[in-house]
C-alpha cells in the first residue's frame, strides 16, 4: 500500500530501436509466453539399409515442424515462436534418428494470441508425427501471463521522453523483465534503451552507449 507503481528501464535486448535510429522506445505491453519440452519418437534404423520410404525419422518430423513454427509466428506479425534446444539422443552418422527431444518458446502481447499461437503449433506437431508414423510428447514448462503497461505510468513515459525532444516509439517487449512480475501487485510500465551492435543480446557484444544511458 506504501507503493504508487513500478517502473522499470532497460536496454532493449532487439534490433528495432538501432535500426530507427531512436535512443529510447516505450513499452506498451510485455509478451506472454508459453515453454514446452517435447519428444518425437520414431525408430532408430541402419542409415545405409533403410529406403526412404520405410523410415520413421524423427529428425525430419523435427525439421517440418521447425518451418512450420517459423511460418505460423510470422503469420501474426509480433508473436515469435523459438526451437531453441534439439537433441538426436545417441544419435549416430549412420543411424536413422529415433528419436528427437526439442523446446518450444512460444510469445505473443496478448495471451489469446499466445494461445492460438501455441495451439496451432501443437496441432501442427500432431499432424505431422500422425502422417509420419510417429509418436510424440509435449509438456508445459512455463506459462507466463502478458503484461500490458497501465496507460498512466505509460504516458508518464511518454512525457518524459517528450521532454527532451526525442521522438515516441511505442512497441512491446519480446523479453521477460522483473516488471511482468510486478505487474500482478502495482501498475507498471518500462522504457527501453537502444542497443548497439544491432541490438544483440544473450550475446557477449551486447552493449549500449553512455549517450543513451544519461537520456534514460
């Protein structure tokens, strides 16, 4: 109750304010996020004796799916969809995959369309195993509300970057911040910071300038 809100600065850890050339952008909405870990299981088999069309590979099962969730994120415009860990358990160079364990990242600004996001993927993967032959398992990991910033704190902001003559840029963020676990307690919102080497982050050339720093 002794609390007003919480506001929270940040570089932007993307390449959307370096490539327009802004030093600060307004968050409107932190994405929600769903996290699976899946299995697809087919049959291990010799890589030199099995003709192609008697394989159960669950490596190319694995490989559709991963043009598929590329194809569906884009389909919305600002949800992204992220393969980021695959494995071919002891697999082997003459060895039919029988089995791939992979992630799923799945983000969007409104949780109907993180939901509808995931869902499709979801099917998508049931399709493909059930035309391939295969089995599959996928498990929630992480399930991650969106957080939209209140429009007050939010225009605070706006003012504030108003103040010194720089232009708004209004635009959600792709990252989880500690605001998004703030936001269930106090209003809340974030300004982000431009990032140097075209907004690289989880990276060791992520950075940013100390001109942006004193702006913010």
């Amino acid at each position: 109750a002794d609390y007003l809100g919480f506001v929270e600065l940040h570089i932007e850890q993307g390449p959307v304010l370096n490539e327009l050339d802004m030093p600060l952008g307004i968050v409107t909405s932190i994405n929600g996020s769903i996290r699976m870990q899946c299995e697809i299981i087919g049959t291990a088999s010799h890589a030199g004796t099995t003709p192609m069309d008697r394989r159960a590979d669950a490596a190319t099962a694995l490989a559709e799916l991963a043009l598929y969730v590329e194809q569906r994120a884009l389909r919305d415009g600002d949800s992204v969809a992220t393969i980021g860990m695959l494995q071919v358990p002891n697999g082997s160079v003459n060895v039919v995959p029988g089995r791939c364990l992979f992630s799923l990242d799945m983000r969007a600004p409104v949780n109907a369309q993180r939901d509808a996001l995931a869902a499709d993927i979801l099917a998508a993967l049931q399709r493909i195993c059930e035309k391939r032959g295969l089995r599959y398992t996928a498990e929630e990991s992480m399930r991650a509300a969106a957080a939209p910033s209140a429009p007050a704190w939010q225009a605070r902001w706006e003012a504030a970057v108003s103040s010194l003559g720089l232009p708004l840029h209004r635009m959600p963020s792709g990252a989880g911040h500690d605001a998004m676990k703030m936001h269930d307690l106090l209003p809340q919102a974030m300004l982000f910071v431009r990032g140097e080497n075209s907004g690289i982050s989880h990276n060791p050339l992520e950075s940013t300038t100390s001109h942006d720093m004193q702006l913010a």
